[in-house]
C-alpha cells in the first residue's frame, strides 16, 4: 500500500516542533533564551472535566507541557476538573499560585479563563480549542474541519454497508468543526464517485445531531454508537473525549465496524484491543502548540495572536491508517494524498460556521 500521504505528514512534522501559524511565521522550536530562564519560570494548566487522561486535547495539552519541562526546565503542573462545578475554582487556583503562564483547555472554561484574563492583565494566559480576545491570551484553535473531510472521504471510500456515522460529546464549535467536516467529505466522496453513501449523526445545514451529554460517560458512547451500528453505519467518528472508547466498545462487538478517532492518534492511545478497529484519526497538534507557547514566553515574544492549524501548515491532519492499510488500498489513499493538496491548494474549499479566524 502507499505511504504517500503519510511520508508528507512526517515530514511536515519534524520541519517544526510546532506546526501551527496565526497570521505569521510558523514558529521556531528550538530550544533559545528559555534554557536559562525556565528554572523561575512555572506554568499551570487546568483541565476541563474531563480529566487528564482523557486520550483528547487534555492529555496532548498536558504532554505539551511535559515536554516544555523537559526542555526549558520550568516547573509546569496540572491541576485537574472532574466535574463542571471544579472548572472555576482550578482556574482561580491556577491564578493563586502566581505562576506567569495559565493554560486552559476547552470551551468549559472560556468564561473563566476571559475573567481570570482581564482581572491579572499581568499574567499571560492560553486557551486550547476557543478563540477569546484579550491582550494577554493567546487561543489555540485547529480547523480540523478540513481533516475531518479527509476522513469522511475515507470513511466513504472504506464503507462496505454504504452508511457511516458520528456523534458528539456536545453540540459546541470545536465539536461540530469535526461533524461538519466529516459529512462533508462524505458528501465530496459521492459527488467524485456517483455514490450514495449515507452519513448519520449530524445534519450540517441544521447545524444538530446525535450528542451525549458529556465528555466522560463511556457507556453513553456505547450506547450511541450501537444505535447507529443498527441503522447500518460501518465506520463511526465519535467527537466526544474519552466517551469515544465507548463507541470502541461497540465496534469490537460488532463485526466489520471501524471508528475513526480524534484530537491524536486512537491507535496509540486507545486500549490495544481497539488498535485493529482504528481506521485512521483526525489529529491536532496540540502538544507541540502548547510547547511553543512556553517557549515564546519564556523568550518575551508571546502576543495574542491566535494559532490556527490547518492542513498547510501540518497542524492538522489524519493519522497513518495502521492495521488497516490493506482495507484502505493504494487507489484510495491516493485520491486522499490528492485530496489533502487540493484543499491546500484552494481548489477544494472545506466550510463550516465553527471554523476558527486567524
């Protein structure tokens, strides 16, 4: 099979520890003044609720920080929501602690992290996957709608019964960014092909579909993902944190179903009973995003202007297809390799309302 697609993807990705742009330069990654700055320098991040290892954007944002530690020294801790009612306290417990630089995840904690922001202009202050204006918060957002079209063109292509699906863990921009995208590509891959493959879980142009609840529920994730295993779907995208081992969970019951994962890489993260049901993963790079940020701070040069990862750029894209290479084939991981240019080029435009602005 061809690793085309993947070949490109890795090298985007060692180009730059930090593969996302606002409206300038990628940033640098290598390592400058911070090195002898980090030892007085500490960094907090709260957690939405759900929780550190969430195998989403908490856990990548959390391992961002790690490795800033790691490099530059500094003293970085999490400090971790389990439920809503902890999101404003960690952060106010963040801000206490009078360390320079507040990471935030997710858009629970918007309302905080612009509050926390305008009482301590002082402070500097990030926040993964919500855009928030502030002179002194610098958001980090992905249009992961374009990668999702490459994985609903995928999940297309792949579909034995002729139907997929998704869901959410909420009906919130940085989800529906993914359902948009999924559908659509769904939608590219049977105008491209003539074919009527059917998409379940998301109605774009109503802008609602099938949702959880939560980020945290597991069995509501089963539970979801076997109503639309029932109605034929075959490959399944949840969009709902570590609710999506559910769907894992349905899909192992259930023969001939794959799940396309998000935020990182399922097949590295997931249980590896689930390895062989990973068809591919709608990545955001946001550990390196969260690196950078200390880096730039650590150098003076942190400013507002947002991240924003895109197939250009590498800060967004789809996971290596794994274990499913072979039901994948050559042909179409071509037509994915040409698609992913296309996008990139202009030549196919992916919308949604939730995509983010540099």
């Amino acid at each position: 099979m061809s690793r085309r697609p993947f070949a490109r993807f890795a090298a985007l990705a060692a180009a730059s520890a930090l593969i996302l742009t606002g409206c300038g330069q990628a940033p640098e990654s290598d390592a400058g003044a911070g090195d002898e700055q980090g030892a007085d320098y500490c960094a907090r991040m709260v957690t939405n609720s759900g929780g550190l290892e969430d195998r989403s954007f908490n856990q990548s944002s959390w391992e961002g920080l790690e490795q800033a530690q790691e490099k530059f020294g500094i003293d970085a801790q999490a400090i971790v929501s389990k439920t809503p009612s902890d999101l404003e306290p960690n952060v106010e417990q963040a801000v206490d602690t009078g360390c320079r630089l507040i990471v935030t995840v997710g858009w629970e904690l918007a309302e905080y992290t612009q509050a926390a922001a305008e009482a301590n202009p002082d402070r500097h202050f990030a926040i993964v996957d919500e855009q928030l204006e502030g002179g002194n918060i610098t958001s980090v957002v992905f249009n992961t709608a374009e990668a999702a079209f490459l994985a609903g063109y995928l999940a297309a292509g792949v579909s034995e019964t002729g139907t997929v699906g998704t869901f959410g863990g909420g009906n919130q921009p940085p989800v529906t960014l993914f359902m948009d995208g999924f559908v659509d590509g769904v939608a590219h891959y049977n105008e491209v092909h003539d074919a009527d493959v059917e998409a379940l879980g998301w109605d774009k142009e109503a802008q609602d579909g099938q949702f959880t609840g939560d980020f945290e529920d597991v069995n509501k994730g089963k539970a979801t993902a076997e109503s639309l295993i029932h109605q034929g779907a075959d490959v399944i995208m949840p969009v709902a944190g570590q609710v999506g081992e559910g769907a894992a969970a349905a899909a192992a019951d259930s023969d001939g179903v794959s799940i396309i994962w998000v935020d990182n890489d399922g097949y590295e993260t997931l249980p590896e009973e689930y390895r062989p049901l990973v068809l591919t993963s709608v990545l955001k790079k946001t550990q390196d995003a969260v690196t950078d940020i200390v880096k730039r701070d650590l150098d003076g040069e942190l400013t507002n202007e947002p991240f924003v990862g895109t197939l250009e750029n590498g800060g967004v894209d789809i996971a290596p297809f794994h274990d499913m290479e072979d039901a994948v084939g050559d042909d179409l991981a071509s037509e994915i390799d040409e698609l992913r240019q296309q996008i990139i080029d202009g030549d196919v435009e992916v919308t949604s309302p939730s995509s983010p602005t540099a």
